[in-house]
C-alpha cells in the first residue's frame, strides 16, 4: 500500500540536497491505513513523522546517498550528516522497525554487538576514551543506535549536534572503516564507502 504526502520542507538531519519533492509516496506504517490530511504546514499533522521512515531506506538502498562504514545481512552502520562529534555513526537494521523494541531480540541483540564494535572502533579511530550510546528515534521511526566517540558527557548531548562539511564527514567515516579493518572486520567493512553492499 503506498500512502500519498505532501511536504514542503527538508526532514530534520537529511542535507538540503536530500529534500523531499512537493509530493513523494511512501510506503505505509503501522496505523497507516485511514490517514487524513489533518492540516499543519506540511499538508500533514504536526509531529506525525511516520513519512520519515522511508529516509534511512533511501539511505541503505542508494537513492539517498550515505557514507558507510558497517554492512551485514541484518544492518547497515553509516555516518549522521549532523555529528554529536566527529564520527557519529548510525547503527541501522535494514527493516524499519520503527523503535528498538518492535525489533526481535534477536535483531536488538545484533544491532547491540554491532554498536559495540563500532564504539572499540571509534575509541582507536578518534583517541577516545569511551564511546556513547543513545536510542531515542523521535526523529526518524526507523530503529537507530547512535554511537558517539566521547572525550566527556558533554560530547553527548544531541544540542551538540551540526552539520558537517562532505570532507568532514568522508575523513570521519574512513577512519572508522580502517580502525574496523584494523580491528580484523574487514569482511564487514563495504568496498565503497557509498554503498551498503558487500559485494
């Protein structure tokens, strides 16, 4: 079932050249079924995200493009255009379970030991003490751990979060992909950054 939306502005952490069209179709969520246009700006009720959902599989499957430094069967691992700090990485599932715990446990206890990889990654990679993880996903309904390389819990903080220049962003995730190849993960490591396939 496709539902039908209207907007007319960019999604929060999707760059200016990621902007929706004025009409674009997406794919229905939970709940989906009887939507009605109740108003707001967009031409949908305000706070009603559920469109945003398709952004991370745009994301995974090359319409959008992302910087990858993690791909297996059950998730993707690509960098937040707008970092906490350098080398903020999303820690994705490739099915939109819209909150961490919709998803099997077996897929959150992946997504966990993923997370954990990415964090001893980052710790070389950025000369860190410690890595941070949050799963809040207001934002985008589509399961995600961010995992941030942090010198304190100041680095921590979404209010810390800006955009990053293309070059920032491409350092970042280079480093993490060697410091996972470093690691012994290469396997997991795709050979393009800007592409989640292994292949």
């Amino acid at each position: 079932m496709l539902v039908k939306l209207a907007c007319c502005q960019p999604l929060k952490g999707i760059s200016s050249r990621h902007w929706l069209p004025d009409s674009f179709s997406v794919r229905s969520g939970a709940g989906a079924e009887g939507y009605r246009d109740e108003g707001g700006p967009c031409g949908r009720k305000m706070g009603d995200n559920r469109a945003m959902s398709t952004a991370f599989e745009n994301i995974i499957d090359g319409t959008w493009s992302g910087r990858f430094a993690w791909a297996d069967d059950v998730c993707v691992v690509f960098a937040t255009i707008e970092p906490i700090r350098a080398g903020h990485m999303l820690v994705v599932p490739r099915h939109p379970y819209p909150s961490w715990t919709d998803a099997p446990m077996e897929v959150a206890e992946h997504l966990m030991h993923v997370a954990h990889i990415i964090g001893r990654a980052q710790i070389e990679a950025f000369d860190v003490e410690r890595a941070g993880l949050i799963i809040a996903g207001f934002e985008v309904p589509h399961t995600h751990l961010h995992v941030v390389p942090m010198k304190s819990e100041a680095d921590i903080a979404f209010a810390n979060a800006a955009q990053a220049s293309d070059d920032a962003l491409d350092d970042a995730t280079t480093r993490v992909r060697e410091a996972l190849v470093g690691l012994g993960y290469e396997a997991n490591v795709p050979p393009s950054m800007g592409s989640a396939s292994l292949s």
